[in-house]
C-alpha cells in the first residue's frame, strides 16, 4: 500500500482522536461546509506533495490526476482490508443474486408442476399412446410391403420360367392365343 496514503489515513484518524468533539465533528463533516473540506484538502496535499510549487516541468494537473489515482489504488487496498467492499460492486452482486433467485424460483415452480420444462408444452398421455399406435401401424405395413417385394424377387428368381411369362399382363396373354 501506498506509504503517503497510510501517513494520510493515520493523520486524518489521529487528528479526528485527539477529542470527543472531533470525533462528533466526523459525522457533521457535510454541515460544516467548505472549511473542512477545506482542512481535509490542505492535508491531502500536504502529505502528496501537491502544497509545493510545482515544478515547470512535470504539469500541475498531471500530478494531481496521479495522486488522485493512487489515493483511490490504497483506499480501495484500505477498506478491503476492513473487509468492505465498493457500493457499485455490492449492488452489481445484488441484482444477480435477485436474478439468480426468481431462475431459481421459476424452475423450482416448473418441477412441482410435474417435471415441465420452463416453456415447454403439457403431453396428453392418450395423445402419446395414439402416435405411438400410428407409428406401430406405418412400420408393420412398411414391414408387409418389403416382404413382398422380397417374395416378388424370389418368384422371378426360380428356374423353369422365363421372365416374359411371369411380367407379361393378362391382355398380352391373351393376343398370343392363350386362355
């Protein structure tokens, strides 16, 4: 952590321990206005080196964006050592643990309904059974029609008879002089 922001703190704590009326003074800081703000500003600068003139070389701005930037770096380091934790972050968590809890009340409502799938749709148990008949009934018909293509096969395949006898039509039959 940051030496100047511990000095910082320390001072700051030090200063606000030294009576009881300072300490009652830490809650009324917003009240008093500008002249503690203005106390606490003088400080801030004093212990980053912001009360001394600046040097031409290195812009005043610069040097203060810096040391604002590792003030925030140790305050952070600072309360995280209290165990807190930012507000943005503490609130972000919050709206997912809600959004985490109605997931996890939606699907909990879906299990007690009957194992339903969130957004699927009831089954009728007859309206099953009924498919599952047409489907027994497609392949059994299925079944009979390759077996017949299969006995078809076998019948043109047995010696003895000539093709044209077996795929000729009855009316052909009958113009060669055949009953």
């Amino acid at each position: 952590m940051d030496r100047k922001f511990l000095e910082f703190w320390g001072n700051f704590l030090l200063s606000a321990a030294k009576g009881q009326e300072q300490v009652e003074t830490l809650g009324r800081l917003a009240s008093e206005g500008t002249r503690t703000f203005e106390r606490q500003l003088a400080l801030f600068q004093k212990f980053y080196g912001l009360d001394k003139k600046p040097d031409p070389s290195s812009p005043y701005a610069e040097m203060w964006t810096k040391a604002a930037a590792d003030f925030m770096k140790s305050y952070q380091e600072f309360i995280g050592l209290m165990g807190m934790v930012p507000r943005e972050d503490y609130e972000a968590l919050a709206r997912e643990n809600e959004a985490l809890k109605k997931t996890v009340e939606d699907l909990e409502e879906s299990l007690r309904r009957g194992g339903k799938r969130p957004g699927g749709k009831d089954m009728d148990p007859a309206e099953v059974v009924r498919g599952f008949e047409g489907l027994m009934k497609k392949q059994a018909e299925q079944f009979r029609a390759l077996m017949s293509a299969y006995g078809k096969l076998y019948e043109t395949g047995k010696p003895g008879k000539r093709p044209a006898e077996r795929h000729a039509p009855e009316t052909s039959k009958k113009r060669e002089g055949k009953p």
